[in-house]
C-alpha cells in the first residue's frame, strides 16, 4: 500500500519535471556524432532558463573550414534571433553551455562561428530544433 506521506513529495517531482521542455536535436549533416539535446523552463519571474548539451561533439577547429567556437542561438516570439552563448567544453566528450534568457523562444540551433563576439549567425549551422509550444 502507499504511504501517504509520500504523495506531496510525488506530486512536486511531477510539477517540476513537467514544467521543464526537453528536445533532442536531429542529427547534424555537420557532425554527425553528436547527440545534442536542451532543455527549455521558465521560472516565477517569466525569465527561461536554457541548458544545451552536446555530446560527441567534433571540437570547430577540426571543421572544415575550421571555426573557433560553437554558438547557440534562439528564434524569440518578438525580437528575432538571439545568442544565448557560445558552449564550453567540460571535457573531452561534452560541450554546454546553461543560461537565462528573457525572450519567450520556440526555436533553438547551434552555429561554428569564427568569433565569439558576433551578433547574428553567420558560420556553419549544425542544427536545429523547434520547442512544442
């Protein structure tokens, strides 16, 4: 039988595993190896809070043409296309990056871009996924 005691402690687990939005990215053309996935939750202040993980990904300077760093980018419901930052290296086999952002988004993708310090995309795409609203 259950334990009663235990139904609040359950019942907040759902409430905060349900609010968050989890996708998983299609394979890149670019490269192929990684398994890129992100997580999308707003929290009480409206802002989102965004966390991308890639793993296997190929390091950009062994792109062809070889780029500097890898960007992630959001399509906003009102103010275009914004970076959220560029993603770093936890070891070998992982690159994330975790972040906040006050833009409403329903669609995220990752860039090789030259430079970090860029404001619109203009480097290789390696993919793309759209949020369900």
């Amino acid at each position: 039988m259950d334990n009663p005691k235990n139904t609040p402690l359950l019942a907040l687990c759902f409430f905060l595993t349900s609010s968050a939005t989890n996708i998983k990215f299609p394979t890149s053309t670019v490269t192929p190896a990684a398994e890129i996935s992100a997580t999308r939750k707003a929290d009480k202040n409206g802002n989102f809070k965004v966390s991308v993980t890639a793993k296997n990904l190929a390091s950009s300077d062994r792109l062809v043409p070889p780029q500097s760093v890898y960007i992630a980018w959001i399509v906003t419901n009102t103010e275009g296309i914004r970076s959220i930052g560029r993603l770093t290296n936890k070891n070998a086999k992982t690159a994330n990056i975790e972040t906040l952002t006050l833009f409403a988004f329903s669609e995220i993708f990752i860039t090789a871009e030259g430079q970090a310090d860029i404001s619109h995309p203009s480097g290789v795409e390696i993919s793309r996924a759209k949020f369900k609203k």
